[in-house]
C-alpha cells in the first residue's frame, strides 16, 4: 500500500507542476498574441490555437485533481445532518460515482479523441485528437484517485492535504 501512496503522491506533484507549466505557458502565448495583434498589427496564426488547446488541459486537469482533493462544488448540508452511522456508506457511494465517472472519461475520451485523429488544428497543424486525449489521461486519473479513496476510506484521494493546509 506504501508503494501506492508513493505513486500518488509522485502523479500529485507532476500533474500540479505540469498544470503550474502550462498556465504560465498559456499566459505567454495569450501576451505574445494581444501584443502582436495590437502592436505588430500582425497576430500569429498559431497563438489563438494553442492557447485553446492549454486552456482545455489545464480545465480538464482541473477536474481530475478537484476529484482528488474533493474540491468540487457539493452540498454539504445534507451531509453534516447525517448521523455519523451513515457517513462512511455515502463516502464510499461518493468514491464508487468518482470511479463511474472516470471511467466514463476514460471510455469515452478514449473513443472520441481516436476518432478526432482525422482532422489537423487550425494553425498548429497537429491532430484534432491530440488536443481531447487529456479527457482519457483525466479519467484514468479520477479512476486511480477514486479507487484509492475507496481503498484508504479517505476522506479525500489526496490523504491529508486538507487537514495540513488548514494548519
């Protein structure tokens, strides 16, 4: 199990250091683009491109940590009501639909990012699938972070974090 937490803890901190890479990335292209555009009076073709394709990774890589973290928005009313009997069995119907999801992610990402490989971006000139295969990596992630969560009966895939952030 140390081994598994070990890997988590890795996949943690390469997804938020790629998501930190990608943003300052997509900060720049967006710059470089405003200021041709405004300046030059010439904007890049590429730029508007490649900045959609880093806005959608770093929203659907989003979505896969805020399930790590438990983050998302959720209505906790009904859920601090609850008697304490209760709690672990909807912890882990909470833990089962994160691993549906990302398994449904992952399925379907899957199928559409293949069958996205036939067209090119305008202005990368890359497959139009490339740009979708974050939705499968999201889903394996949800399912590895969701399966965890069950396995640890974890308040959060991400053990701790809360707790530690807190203090």
């Amino acid at each position: 199990m140390k081994i598994l937490i070990s890997f988590r803890d890795l996949i943690n901190k390469a997804i938020e250091h790629l998501v930190i890479v990608m943003l300052a990335l997509m900060v720049l292209v967006i710059s470089y683009q405003v200021f041709a555009r405004v300046i030059l009076n010439a904007a890049p073709t590429w730029a508007e491109s490649f900045g959609i394709f880093l806005f959608i990774w770093v929203g659907i890589f989003g979505i896969a940590y805020g399930f790590k973290e438990r983050t998302h928005i959720s209505v906790d009313i009904f859920y601090s009501y609850l008697p304490e009997s209760i709690k672990p069995f909807i912890r882990i119907f909470n833990s089962i639909l994160v691993i549906a999801v990302g398994g449904f992610f992952l399925l379907y990402g899957l199928n559409f990012a293949f069958a996205s490989m036939g067209s090119n971006l305008p202005g990368l000139n890359i497959p139009t699938g490339i740009r979708y295969l974050v939705v499968p990596i999201a889903g394996a992630l949800m399912l590895f972070y969701g399966l965890i969560s069950l396995i640890n009966k974890e308040e959060q895939a991400g053990g701790d974090i809360l707790a530690k952030k807190e203090e």
